[in-house]
C-alpha cells in the first residue's frame, strides 16, 4: 500500500454531503484497502462555518472559500455536492484544470453541460464520474458505460424520481388526490423544500439526458426532453388505470428509432400494465428496463433517493477515481467520442409518437355522445380498441382505449372532442405504457 494518502476535497455539507464527509471519516481502513493507498480529507467547503456540524473531523477543515480549496496544490479528487449549475460549473472547471478528477451528484449539472465537462477532463488527464447523478444507490451510469458498452441498446425506460413515485404510489394506496400525497410526502421528508422540479418531471428530465448520452451515445440537452409532470394526475386517473389492470407511473423513456436513427426522449405520466416490471416498484424506489440486442431486457431495481443510498454511489465513484489516481491512469472516456455530435442528431417530436392511449371524455348527454365521439376519433384516424361507461352522480364519462395511433392525429382529436355540444369538458388522455416492446394489453 502506498503511503501517501490521496487527498479529497468534498464541496458541500448537505444531506448527502454530511454522510459523505462521515464515511471518510469513520472508515478509513477499510477506504484505504480498496483503494491501496489512504484516503484524506483536504477540505469541507460549506456556506455557514458557524452553523454546528456534528461529524467529528478537525473543524479547521470547514472552509467557505470552496475555489481557493479546488485550487490547492495536491488535492486529487473534488467531490460536487452543491447542486445548481453556478457555481458548481465553474468550480469543477478549475478543479480539472488544476489536475484533480470530479465526482458530482448534480444531474442538472450533467445534463447541462455533460459534454463540455467530459472535453474539459479528457484534455486535462482526470476522470468526471457521476453515478450518484441518476438513481442514487442503483448501480445503472457504469453498467451502461463499461458492461454494455460494446452492446446495441435500443431502449431505456424507467422510474428516474423517487419523489413522484411515492406520491403516485400513495394515490394509489389510498385513492387521494395529488395536493394530499404530496402533503404526506413532504411530512416523510422525501420532497424538497422547492418540489417543482421533481413533480413537474424536470429532475426527471436531466437523468433521461445523462441516460441518453450513455445508452445511445448521444448528447442531448434537456430542452430536448418532452416533459410532463403529475401535478394534473387526478384521483380519477388513477381508478381508471386500476379498473385497467393498471397503475399510473412518471416514466422516463429513451429510444432509438429503427429507421432514421433519431433519438425520442421523453418523460410522461403514464399507465403501466400491471404485467410490467415498473408497475409493482412502491415507495421512492426506482427501477429502469434497458433493452439491449445481446443482453436482452435487464432491470436495475432499488433505493433512488436519500443521504445514505446517494452517498453509497459517491463513495463507490470517489474509490474509483482514487483507484485510478493511484495507477496514473483514466478510468472513462468521453462516451460521445464516437459519435457524431450531438447536433447531427435528431430529436424526433412528441407528436410523431406512435402509442396506445386511454382517454376520458365526460358528457352531458351519454346516449347520444358515444356516437359523436367515436366517429370523431375515426375522422382523425384513431382507431378505438375498448370503452367503457363511468357513472356516478355528479357525472357521466365515456373512458375510451385506442388502437396504436400516432400523437398528432390523437391531439388532433381531443381537440376536435373539445368542440362538441355534448361534450362537458376538455377530454383528458393519458398514454400506455408500451410493455416492452408489445402492445399493452388493457380493456
């Protein structure tokens, strides 16, 4: 074992920062004979050096000067727990230029500006790894990079947000409406203080970008993402999946297209067959189904969110990186080096997505809506597989299942369904899980 130790410089003391910091603190030992050499802490940066932090190490080392601490000679691995694009980028930037490897669990920062960070590291000799960044504890970023890498992978589709999978798990536990699981969730402490980028599927949106560089080979930016968040699912929805032999999930999906190459990436509620791997994952768990030519459907399963199971992940790449300095050698390569560049690239529009759809459309008059309704579909060519009729005493509603049709003749209709006298309210359509790579089968 080389005597030396490795220095580490950990920037922000937050959840996941804090049970980093204590790893380092308490294990050591073992630290040093995985890696073979010790491992040391340079520096803590944090904002409040007077706020008390309970975690035993030598308060000299909180520093608020987090850019005089990437720039000191010696410190091998910076570790990113900040979040937020500024200043996280431009510290990684200079901790890079100044010889030292990166360990982030900034997905928005990834996604953002991924490539540009990898160039930076490749033409500096360090490592960037950030398997914190997307799914917390799962094993699924080097998965990706290193043990499929010299495999085809046609599609990844998953459950990317603890957060939103608690809350329409507990609609479905409990037949609630949103506003009161999310309510619930934020009691648990599994929603930040700010829950809009997870409901409204941003977070979301940033892994299916760092996903796509991975799987496809191919940078794209989170405007490239079609979002939806749940904060319109309803209780309503939620029965109709259930009455479908279904459950409704945030679903993080990426393809390749067979015939042109473009890529399609999206994240959307959805209804998941109840046959399908993604519909019995509970809680703020996650899971993704990657559908590779030669290994086949393979899915990664477990704790996607909190201190513990994040801090697992940047440890794990923290002893990578440090493995790597130990042997002056890199352990991963810019993964779009193959590939054109990203704007050679298509990003195929939602509307050109062909599916399976289940709509709602509440009527004033139910005898002589159905008939309307159905050949409106028709008119747009969207064929209807099953309906079915809702009663209940405020309402009636015609709950439809359609045949595979494509998105834009489907929006096309709802908004031709929207203009009919019979018709009481804007119809509302949640797609179909698509369960790999066959119809669903529901109705």
């Amino acid at each position: 074992m080389r005597s030396r130790p490795l220095k580490v410089a950990v920037l922000g003391c937050g959840v996941v920062g804090t049970e980093v910091v204590r790893r380092l603190h308490e294990a050591p030992g073992a630290l040093a004979d995985r890696i073979g050499a010790p491992v040391e802490l340079a520096g803590v940066a944090v904002r409040d050096l007077t706020r008390p932090r309970d975690l035993g190490i030598d308060p000299a080392l909180f520093r608020n000067d987090p850019l005089e601490l990437v720039k000191r000679d010696g410190v091998d691995v910076v570790v990113e727990l900040l979040g937020g694009i500024e200043p996280a980028r431009s510290l990684l930037v200079t901790a890079m230029e100044h010889g030292a490897s990166v360990v982030s669990a900034n997905k928005a920062l990834v996604a953002e500006y991924g490539a540009a960070l990898h160039e930076t590291a490749a033409r500096h000799g360090v490592d960037l790894l950030y398997e914190a960044s997307v799914a917390a504890a799962v094993p699924l970023l080097r998965p990706l990079r290193d043990s499929l890498g010299g495999d085809d992978i046609r599609r990844v589709c998953g459950i990317v947000n603890g957060t939103t999978n608690y809350i329409l798990d507990r609609m479905t536990q409990t037949g609630g409406e949103f506003d009161a699981a999310l309510r619930e969730a934020v009691e648990r402490g599994y929603v930040e203080a700010d829950p809009t980028a997870d409901v409204e599927g941003t977070d979301a949106a940033a892994k299916a970008v760092i996903l796509t560089s991975l799987a496809l080979h191919t940078w794209l930016t989170p405007s490239d993402v079609h979002r939806e968040g749940i904060t319109r699912v309803t209780a309503e929805d939620v029965a109709d999946a259930h009455s479908h032999g279904c459950v409704v999930k945030l679903i993080a999906t990426l393809e390749r297209t067979a015939d042109d190459g473009e890529v399609q990436v999206r994240v959307h509620p959805a209804m998941v067959p109840l046959t399908h791997p993604l519909a019995d994952v509970r809680g703020a768990d996650n899971a993704v189904v990657i559908e590779a030519a030669g290994a086949g459907r393979l899915l990664f399963r477990g704790a996607g969110a909190g201190g513990v199971p994040t801090a697992s992940a940047v440890v794990g790449d923290l002893v990578t990186a440090a493995r790597a300095r130990l042997l002056a050698r890199r352990t991963t390569a810019t993964p779009d080096a193959a590939t054109p560049p990203a704007a050679t690239v298509r990003a195929r529009p939602m509307r050109e997505l062909r599916g399976r759809y289940h709509l709602s459309v509440r009527v004033a008059d139910p005898t002589a809506a159905l008939d309307d309704i159905v050949s409106a579909l028709r008119a747009h060519d969207v064929p209807v597989d099953s309906v079915r009729r809702r009663r209940t005493a405020e309402h009636d509603t015609w709950l439809l299942v359609t045949e595979t049709t494509r998105e834009a003749d489907l929006l096309a209709a709802v908004e031709s369904l929207a203009a009919l006298p019979a018709v009481a309210s804007a119809p509302r359509f949640l797609r179909i899980l698509d369960p790999l790579g066959q119809e669903a089968v529901v109705g």
